[in-house]
C-alpha cells in the first residue's frame, strides 16, 4: 500500500505487522497494541500518528513518537487518510477483477462423493480397537 505523509510516498503492507514493531508501538506509546489497533479503526488522529510513526520506522528514519503527538513533527493529516483510503479501494477493485480466492472448488468435478446409508456409524474394522477395548 503507497501511503503519503509530508508529501512523501511510502510502501508499507498494512497487512504485515513484525512483533518488533507492534513491541516497539507498545513501547514508544506507552498503551497496548490493540488499542492502536481499535484507535486507528475508529479514526482516532492519534491512531493515525502512530501510523505515521511506524511507517517512518519502517523506512528507516527515526521521528521520535513524542515529537508527532506533540505537534513538533507535523504533516497533513488528511493527505494521509486519503492516500490510505484510495490505496484501500484501488486494492477492492483489483479484487473485484479477480474475484478467484484461490481456494479450490468446493465439490468434487464430477460431483460430491457420498457415504453409502449402509454404512454403519462406528466400524470396528477401521478402528484402532473395537468399543471398550482400548489396550490400556
């Protein structure tokens, strides 16, 4: 996903989190990672700073979390949810596209195997030891 803070275009995989940086969120901020997680769902600026904090940290450069909260290290806030939101629906229409999952179809190709109505319930041929007679 391209996100732009400052004018500035990043790539950073919202779907990928390393347990360092989740640690390293926890740490410079000093709350749980979930609460990030439920601060930016619920479109909290400050869930939105720690984004921001993380996808610098993620490139390599070091902006002291402080420093955003603060206000000493400003950018748009609004460029940036909308470079996140335009990045969401360009990745829902090449979804849309390819609609396929990958996943296999769900029935056999020549139709859905089935189990005989003969067939009793517990067998003991394919069973370790027959009902009550387990060895131990």
């Amino acid at each position: 996903m391209k996100i732009t803070i400052g004018g500035e275009t990043f790539d950073y995989d919202m779907d990928s989190r390393p347990m360092s940086e989740a640690i390293a969120i926890e740490r410079a901020w000093g709350r749980r990672y979930a609460e990030f997680q439920q601060e930016l769902a619920a479109g909290s600026a400050e869930g939105w700073a720690v984004l921001a904090w993380a996808v610098w940290r993620r490139s390599g450069r070091e902006v002291p979390l402080a420093d955003i909260l603060d206000g000493k290290v400003d950018f748009d806030h609004t460029e940036m949810v909308r470079s996140v939101n335009a990045a969401a629906a360009e990745e829902a229409r090449a979804a849309e596209e390819d609609p396929t999952s990958g996943a296999g179809p769900r029935t056999a190709p020549d139709g859905t195997a089935t189990t005989s109505a003969a067939t009793s319930e517990r067998s003991p041929k394919s069973s370790a030891s027959a009902r009550g007679k387990s060895g131990s």
